[in-house]
C-alpha cells in the first residue's frame, strides 16, 4: 500500500465527493488503481481523503482530486473532442474553477478534477497515466 504520510502531515484530508455503490468489477479495478497511484503528481505530494473508501486520491493544495469508478460524464456526446495523454483518453469540462478529466473507453471511469490554477492541467495526468493502463487496460 501506498504510505501517505509526509511533508503535510498537518494538512488535513482532501473532501471528496464519495462514487456511488460500485459493480464489484469496478470496485476491484479502482482499489488496484489507487494502491498503484504515485506518491507524486506534477510535484505535489499525496494526501489523504475524505472519506476514504478506497476509489480516491488527493494530491497537493488546493488538492488535485481523483475518482475512480464515476458515470459517464456531463456533455461527453459521440463526436466529443477527446485529449489523449499518454495513451489515455480524457473528455474535458472547463469549468471556471476547475477542470474535470474524465477517462473514456475504460471498465471503470477515473475523473480527475483539477483546480484551473493548476499551469499546465496535464502534469497530473501524465503522472498517473502509467497506473491508470496497468490496472484498467483497454478491454
């Protein structure tokens, strides 16, 4: 398992919004994925979240938040321009605050929400692409 503690050991944990009861499936896949996480995404240290259940991680603060095992996003239509970062296929929601990537064409969804202060948005991405093609390959 992935060791939390560090640098911000006062910093308390990062809220995120719980996913939704998951397809055992789905839940085995996003355990997989957050125990592979990097301790480091784009220089900003891991930290915990709340609640923890498993299918969330934290990095930095204000916090890069992720999401494993979410629904189809918002918007996502057929002919959706999709980023693709080191093999991994995100839609984007532009939001004023913050960005939300969220993978598709995989078993579980992965959203990342990335705050718009954040220079550049895919430094994240980047670093957790390796975790997200070894624990959920494309099927």
């Amino acid at each position: 398992m992935v060791g939390l503690a560090g640098c911000g050991s006062s910093t308390p944990p990062a809220a995120v919004s719980p996913v939704p009861s998951l397809a055992p499936a789905v839940q085995d896949v996003c355990r997989r994925l957050v125990t592979a996480l990097p301790d480091k995404v784009d220089n900003l240290h891991r930290r915990t979240t709340s609640p923890d259940e498993g299918t969330t991680a934290a990095w930095g603060d204000p916090a890069v938040l992720l999401r494993c095992g979410v629904g189809r996003p918002p918007g996502l239509t057929p002919t959706s321009m999709l980023a693709g970062v080191n093999q991994v296929y995100w839609f984007i929601d532009e939001q004023p605050e913050v960005r939300v990537w969220t993978t598709v064409g995989l078993r579980a969804n992965v959203e990342m929400r990335i705050p718009s202060k954040h220079d550049p948005p895919q430094g994240p991405l980047v670093d957790i692409a390796a975790a997200i093609t070894a624990t959920d390959p494309k099927g």
